[in-house]
C-alpha cells in the first residue's frame, strides 16, 4: 500500500497525489489504442470493485480524457460520494469520434470541453486539465487559443491547474511559461524527453509520466514502473489498468525513494 508520506506535491500546488496513478482509457474505449492484446470494457461493477482496490491501496490519482468515450461519465458517476479523496486529470483538445481522433484548440472548443468534463465528472472544479496535443506542439503553443482560454477558465476558478501532453521535447519547453503541470513519455527504451523533465525541474513545474510501461509492452512491469517513479523530477506515473491483479502488483512492487 502506498502511505500519505509518499504522495508528492503536484508542482507549487497544494494538492498532493500517489506516485502512481489510475489511467482510464480503458474504462470507455477499446478501439484505436495501442495496447498489445484486445479487451472488453468493464461494466460499472467491476470499475467501481477496482477504483475501490485502488483507493485501498493508497492511489488517489485518476487521469481520464473526453477521447476515452465515455470514461468521465463513468467516473462521475462511480466517484459521486468520494470526490474530495481523489484528484482527477482531464484533457482538452481531442475527440474521438468515428474510429480517430479529432483535434481543436479553438477558445469555443475549449470552453465546450471543460463545461462537458465538469457536468460528465459532476464537480465544481476540475483539479488538473492538460492539453491533449495533436503532435504539432510549436503550432498548438503559440498559434492556437488553448492555453489563454485554459487561463481565463483557471482565473474564474473553473480549473486549478494548467497542463500540456505534447509530443517534442523541445517545442513543449514554448509552454513552460503557461502551464503547471507537464506529461511526459519516459520508460527504459525512450527516454528522449528527459531534457524537458529536467527543465520542469528547474522550473518548479510537476511531471505527470505517460507510457510508463511502452502501452503494455514493457517486459518487466515492476522494473519499469520503479525506473519511472524514482526518476529525478516524477511527481506521479499514470498506469492504464482495468485488471484488480495487474494493479496490486503495480503497487506491491513499487520501491518509492
């Protein structure tokens, strides 16, 4: 089980989370992934059976996205009577719609999106909200609406904290200035975005880790997710599961420094 010493603090924030965290692709969405063996969505049952395990296990970190069909739905609804307990990321930017993704970083966009993420997670706020970059993060930083519309919704208090999920290490370092919070590809065979985990460093800025584990390719679970976690600048790893067993093993194995 994971102990409240060991959450740490989401950028200069005041929010504390697990080292691991709970991605939900998988509770809404089973087409146009990249896992390596297909699988069946749960049922609310069993969603409501593993965000319990995760809570007793000492997760309170859970990452969802309006591309992961109708996971936020899901997690408003099951999380209702114990949201104050968990601290929720979502995304703004793309849509997953008739089998691909779809992309738009316009103000209204942005404003439609959070006003959906904050009805589907039936709260008042939304903890954390990255952009979901399409790949192009020069142009998506500094040539789209996304980021000034995020800060006007952070300055009316619509949303606490501000984060990006790009692509290219060197062009994400253009949203250091507007963002608290960056996600960042890391596991043992890339680790191409170090520079920027390094900058967020020396920034104060917290590091959400994506791909921990390759999207399910890793060979040795528990030595990836420690290569993650214990990597200098990582305030938490998001690991996408919907199997009880697979969740406890992420969290027996884990040797938080």
């Amino acid at each position: 089980m994971i102990s409240k010493r060991n959450y740490r603090t989401l950028g200069e924030s005041d929010i504390l989370v697990s080292p691991i965290g709970l991605g939900s692709v998988k509770f809404g969405r089973n087409t146009g992934v990249k896992y390596p063996e297909a699988f069946a969505i749960p049922d609310d049952d069993d969603l409501k059976a593993l965000l319990d395990l995760a809570r007793e296990l000492g997760i309170n970190y859970i990452d969802t996205a309006p591309a992961y069909a109708d996971s936020e739905t899901k997690l408003g609804k099951l999380l209702a009577h114990s949201r104050d307990y968990w601290c929720i990321s979502t995304k703004v930017g793309e849509y997953y719609q008739s089998g691909r993704s779809h992309y738009d970083f316009s103000a209204a966009a942005t404003q439609t999106s959070i006003e959906a993420s904050l009805k589907n997670l039936r709260t008042d706020v939304l903890d954390l909200v990255f952009v979901h970059s399409d790949g192009d993060d020069e142009r998506v930083i500094t040539q789209t609406d996304v980021l000034e519309s995020l800060q006007n919704l952070k300055d009316k208090g619509l949303i606490k904290l501000i984060g990006y999920s790009g692509k290219s290490e060197t062009e994400c370092l253009l949203a250091m200035n507007y963002v608290d919070i960056f996600m960042i590809t890391l596991n043992e065979q890339d680790q191409s975005q170090v520079p920027l985990i390094q900058a967020c460093q020396q920034y104060n800025k917290g590091v959400v880790i994506k791909k921990a584990l390759a999207s399910g390719y890793s060979t040795d679970t528990n030595a990836a997710l420690n290569f993650a976690v214990n990597f200098p600048g990582v305030t938490s790893v998001i690991v996408g599961t919907i199997n009880p067993d697979h969740l406890k093993e992420n969290v027996t194995g884990l040797v938080a420094e």
